[in-house]
C-alpha cells in the first residue's frame, strides 16, 4: 500500500492518505493473462520491428536493460495507422479518491507515437470503449509520468484502455500502469487522544481513538471537519472528500 501525504505539517501534526492499488502492473513477468490485446488494424509490422507479432508486447526498456516495459509498434509495411488495444482487467473503483497513472516514452524523436487512454464501464470490447479520458499527442522520448483522476466512475465497474493510433510512427512504451483509491486516512503527532468528524452541516459523522487507519472510504464526498483533540487541547481541520 502506498501512502500519498495531502495535508503538511499543522503544528505537531500531520495527516495521510491511504491509498489502495487496483491494478498496479510493471509487465515484469510480462502481459498478465487477464489483461486483454487487441489489433484491430491487422497490419504488417515492418521488418526492422518483426518481433511484434501480437498487439502489444513485453520488451527491455530501452534505457534500462534490466527493466521489462509493455510496448507497440506503428510502423507498418505498407505504411497505414496503427489501432491497438491494452486493457487493464475489470477492477471496482472506490467511492472517492480514484486515480490512474502510468509513465509513456516514444522510442524515437523524429517519429513520435501517439495513443488515448480510454474507459468502460460496460465491458472488454473495443465497442464498449465510449469515454475517452486524455489523448496523449506526441509522446516524448523521455520517460514522462502522467496521472488522471477518475472520480467520475467512483464506484463502478470498469476497465481501461490504451490505444496506440499513430500513423507511420514507430515504438511506444509504457511501465507501471497504476489503478488505485483512497480508502483511509492516517494521522500523525503526539498526545493525539481521539478524532471526531462532523458533517459541514455539524452532524457526527464518527468518532476514532486508533489514528493510524482511519476509515473514510463510506464517508459521502463532501467537506467535513476533523476535531483532534491532543495534550494542547483541541485542533479543528477541514477535510475535503472528493
């Protein structure tokens, strides 16, 4: 579990948020089998790129020998655009909190890749995939991390897709494509006796003596305040649910 600090230093205390891993998926080992592939351009890879026989495939990150990367080609005999397809398993997104990220790298400069990262709540098929959540134009040489937040399908049932869609390009890499939520908060510093929450409207939401594992994943998005009572008396902090 990863925890990704929100609110610095207060005084004496600090808080985290927790988050919670989905999918988190670095192809190590390679395409795990319950991600699907899928070319629905059916083009020739050129022979300088014969090694990609399926849609997407494992590879040696070209700036790190030791690390394996997930990669597609665009470059095909005859030239023609590529449509090819990396879906992360289905996965139940939190209530609040849902985000995506991963890091993108185009092999060379003068050739460019280009991709959409695309959502489904309603299956696997390529058809199923009607909202597009960024498309990403010219993806650098360099390793460059990008990171979305889905809130608008908290809840639900979905899988996500990455589409290379570039005409006569070349390689495109991705690594560690991480799905996750926030389902608890952590709060940190001395004397800290007991933390009450109330609704922005004074209504008790609920009362906590164990800080290290709050949880907030029920609670409703929304602003609420945290009373923190500790050895200097009594602290009062906004929290913003999203």
């Amino acid at each position: 579990m990863k925890a990704l600090v929100l609110v610095f230093c207060v005084g004496c205390i600090n808080w985290l948020w927790g988050q919670v891993p989905l999918v988190y998926e670095t192809f190590d080992g390679g395409v795990p089998t319950d991600w699907s592939l899928i070319n629905n351009d059916g083009n020739t890879p050129h022979p300088d790129v014969s090694e990609y026989t399926d849609a997407w495939i494992v590879v040696a990150d070209p700036d790190d020998a030791l690390n394996k990367v997930v990669s597609s080609t665009s470059y095909f005999q005859p030239v023609d655009r590529a449509d090819r397809w990396l879906i992360t398993p289905n996965v139940t997104l939190g209530g609040s909190g849902n985000f995506i990220s991963w890091y993108g790298k185009s092999h060379d400069p003068s050739f460019p890749d280009s991709y959409k990262v695309l959502i489904s709540n309603s299956g696997s098929n390529s058809s199923d995939f009607t909202d597009t959540l960024i498309v990403v134009t010219n993806e650098s040489p360099d390793w460059t991390f990008h990171q979305l937040e889905i809130e608008q399908f908290a809840n639900e049932n979905v899988h996500v897709a990455f589409v290379l869609t570039t005409f006569n390009g070349f390689k495109l890499y991705l690594d560690s494509i991480d799905l996750r939520k926030e389902d608890h908060i952590s709060i940190l510093g001395e004397g800290i006796h007991s933390v009450n929450c109330l609704s922005a409207d004074g209504k008790h939401m609920f009362s906590v003596h164990s800080l290290n594992h709050i949880d907030v994943s029920t609670l409703p998005s929304g602003i609420y305040v945290l009373i923190i009572e500790h050895n200097q008396g009594v602290l009062r902090k906004k929290l913003i649910k999203h």
